[in-house]
C-alpha cells in the first residue's frame, strides 16, 4: 500500500465513450502527477499539478482532460481516444518543496484499452 | 535517443543467484537518481534515491552504485528471490528544472 489509491483498475472503452479515471493520495503531499506507461517505452508525464494547480502539460492531446479539484483528489477525463492511447496510466504524488522535487509514491496504474 | 539507457532489456537468471543491472545517462547536470521497481500489474515503488556526491545506497539485498563522473549507475541483486521477478527502472532527475528522465526499464525475471 503506497498511500495512492487508482480506480478503477482496468478500463475497457469504445472510442466513441467518455469516462474518467481517479486517483486519491493519502500522504498529505501537494503535487499529482499522471503518467503513461506504453509497452516498451519510458513513463511518459502528461500532467502535474503543484498545490492544485496545473504547472505543466507536456503536449498532451485534448482528449485527455486532467482535473484536481483539491490536493488529496486527481482525475483524468477520457473522450473520444484512439486505440493507440491504450497503456497504464499511472497517478504519483510527491511534497514538492522550493526547487525540490520529492520521492514520487505510484499508484497501482489504471490499465486503459481502448477499442 | 532516450536521455537515459539501460541494459540488459531482459535478463532471466536462476534463484539464488546475483544479478547487475546497467543504468547509462546522458542528462546533466543531475540533482539525483532513482531506482525503482514494479511489478508486473503494479505501479513503481521506489528502491534507492542517491545524490550526485553518493557512490552506493543499499536496500536490503539491493545495492546502487553511481559514477558521476562516466555517467553510469548500476543496480546489484544479491541472492535473487521469485519476488524479484519484476521491472527495474532508472530515473534522472535533472538538476534546475527538476524533471524527471526515465529509462525503459530492465525486465529481471527469476526462475527456480
């Protein structure tokens, strides 16, 4: 148990659907983060958030919509994806200080297939 | 090309044995650099996290090793168990702007 908790834990969507994935940290830190994790491929970062606010988004497509609505709570709203856009998607959490950037604590991911 | 490579992509070795995995970077200047390991289905979990100024970190019957100087670090599993058997990755973390670079991982898998 890490202190991040992701749900639901598998994901199965039409391209045509919408859905959402949650993540919840326990830990009392103040940055979220989510990533992708392709087959093969490094994780990949698609959004953070540093005291509830977006501090980055690294080009991510606009189908993925990312949403914190305070520092415990992270979702990531899902709409019209692409079969390519099947990966784990994994929620971390760290305490970010002053040009810091802390420990990152997982989830057990969101495993998405998209058909 | 990735900022961060590791080898072997895949190695399998018997229970019991010792195992070396190879961490090579290219990103600098660097704040620190993580070990981490996940299941398979899991997310990571975090072995080790040394600095620039550290040579090795242990945990348990992992040890990391770190050469600032070629660039490398190395992942040592002494007296491999099952529970072993998952993906080892290495992350950069860049020193300033404090991202993160993450290597594809070395996928360890150990038999009996």
């Amino acid at each position: 148990e890490t202190g991040v908790t992701q749900t639901p834990r598998h994901l199965v969507m039409g391209m045509t659907n919408k859905k959402s994935l949650k993540c919840e940290q326990h830990l009392g830190h103040n940055a979220m983060y989510w990533y992708k994790q392709s087959a093969k491929k490094p994780l990949e970062l698609m959004f953070v958030y540093s005291l509830e606010e977006r501090v980055e988004n690294n080009s991510v497509p606009s189908r993925f919509s990312p949403e914190c609505p305070n520092s415990s709570h992270l979702f990531l709203h899902l709409h019209t994806l692409q079969p390519e856009d099947s990966a784990l998607y994994l929620c971390a959490s760290s305490q970010h200080g002053t040009g810091v950037t802390g420990e990152l604590f997982f989830g057990e991911g969101s495993r998405l297939t998209v058909l | 090309k990735n900022q961060v490579e590791q080898s072997p992509q895949s190695l399998i070795i018997l229970e019991g044995k010792n195992c070396t995995l190879q961490c090579n970077y290219t990103v600098s200047p660097f704040s620190n650099l993580r070990w981490y390991k996940q299941d398979t289905g899991r997310g990571p979990v975090s072995l080790t996290i040394m600095t620039f100024s550290e040579n090795t970190k242990s945990n348990g019957r992992y040890t990391a090793t770190l050469d600032a100087d070629t660039k490398q670090s190395s992942l040592h599993i002494t007296a491999s168990q099952l529970s072993d058997s998952a993906s080892y990755i290495c992350v950069v973390i860049l020193y300033g702007n404090n991202r993160l670079a993450f290597g594809k991982g070395n996928q360890v898998v150990v038999i009996p």
